[in-house]
C-alpha cells in the first residue's frame, strides 16, 4: 500500500511541478514520511527530486536562459548554505501559536510564517489587473536568487519563491521551465553532497527498490506533463502558479507543512 500511494503522489506531483516549477518535494515528503524515520525521508525525497529534475534537465535544458541561470541560480546555491546555518540557529525559536485537530498538532513557527506571507504577496499580484504585466528587471534577478537560495536552505521551500521571480521575466514557456530545471539541479547537487557520502558508507539504509518506482513514477509525470505543455500557454502557467503559491502560502502559515 505505502509503494502504491507514494508512486501516485511522484506521478501528480512531477506533473503539476513541470508547470508551477515547484511542488514535488513538497508533496512527497510528507508521504514518505508517513512509513520512514524523517531523515530517510528527506533524503529519499531529494534523491527522487533530484532525478526528476535531471529528465527535465535532459528534456528540456537547451531552452535555458543562461544569463538568468547564472545571475539567478549562483546566489541561490550560496544563500541556501547560508541558510543552512540560519537553520541551526532558528531552530531554538519556539512556535508563535500551535493548535490540534482530530488529535492532530499543527505548528505554526515563525520562518514558515515569513515565506507563507511572502508567497502570498506574490500570488496576490496575479490577481490584481494593474500588476498582471509587471516583470522584474534583470537588476533583482540575484536578489530573486538570494531570497530562494536562503529561504531554501532554512525550510527546503526554494522551488516557490523561485517561480514567483522567473515567472515575472518575460520568458517564454519553455524557457521559464527549462531556466528553472537547470537551477533546481544546481541547487539539488548542494543538497545531496551532503547525503551521497553517508549513503556510500552505508550508514543510511534505503529502500531501493521503492525509490526505483517512485521515480519512475515521477518519470511518467514528467511524460504525461509535457504532453499538457504543449497545449498550454504561458498565462495558463501563471495563473497555475499564482494559485498553487496561494494555496501552498495558506498551508505554509496555518501550520500545515
């Protein structure tokens, strides 16, 4: 049962995540964390990620803009070790509020609060007439970057933020995707530097063969994605994005993820 619901979560969520730019580790972290320890969980979650993303990256990558992978994605890899250490430290913060339903514990903390509002600001924009043809200058694209990477590093929520920014440059549907790809890539080698070499030495067991099927699974998402892709447009795109970031924003505050 645990095979079956995981592989269908990999299935929708590497689908939805072909269009949004973020939302498969999201979706699947939780659920492997329903049957493994939570730090195999996270580790199987980066590796299935990871994997995804280098089929887009094959699929799709020549598409890249790379002056925007560039001034982007290398301050996003910087921060987010910044943001790692940030971690550490906010770790001893105690929650602004918790509450229980259905025996259930919710608990807002006040990093997850600060990007579910931030989030929020962006997905709000979509929805305001005077703002649907802002983009950003390319002057803010590091700033984008270092906002990603940081936030990214603290909480592993990056692919957001960073969608909020790349959707506002004016690229065209194949080159938001692909740019995006190739810098979650870039962001995912950081991230499983430092898993491969436990996993070498083998002082973390995985289940192998569950990881073969979800990422085979994510494959075919990617597949059945591509085939949408090209019947969508891109404002189809950002409207998928200003309302996964809304929805993904409420969770984010209300304690949910």
């Amino acid at each position: 049962m645990d095979y079956v619901v995981i592989c269908i979560i990999a299935l929708i969520g590497s689908a939805l995540t072909l269009f949004s730019g973020f939302g498969l580790g999201t979706m699947l972290l939780p659920v492997f964390g329903l049957f493994f320890p939570i730090e195999i969980a996270i580790i199987l979650t980066s590796i299935v990620h990871f994997l995804n993303n280098s089929l887009k990256l094959f699929l799709f990558g020549k598409n890249a803009n790379k002056y925007i992978t560039l001034a982007f994605g290398i301050p996003a890899i910087l921060f987010a070790f910044l943001g790692a250490y940030v971690l550490k430290i906010l770790t001893t913060m105690n929650p602004i509020f918790q509450y229980t339903i259905a025996e259930k514990t919710f608990v807002i903390m006040p990093i997850k609060l600060i990007i579910g509002v931030l989030l929020m600001v962006f997905s709000l924009i979509e929805f305001i007439p005077k703002y649907k043809n802002l983009s950003f200058d390319k002057k803010y694209l590091s700033f984008g970057g270092v906002l990603s990477g940081f936030f990214g590093g603290i909480s592993g929520h990056q692919g957001a933020l960073r969608s909020a920014f790349l959707i506002r440059t004016n690229l065209s549907k194949e080159t938001f995707i692909a740019t995006g790809v190739v810098i979650a890539c870039l962001v995912d080698v950081s991230r499983l530097s430092v898993y491969i070499p436990q996993i070498i030495e083998n002082k973390i067991n995985l289940d192998y063969n569950l990881l073969i099927l979800a990422t085979l699974s994510a494959f075919s998402g990617v597949y059945f994605g591509n085939k949408l892709l090209q019947k969508t447009t891109i404002i189809t795109i950002q409207n998928i994005i200003a309302v996964m970031l809304m929805i993904y924003a409420i969770l984010l505050i209300i304690g949910v993820l």
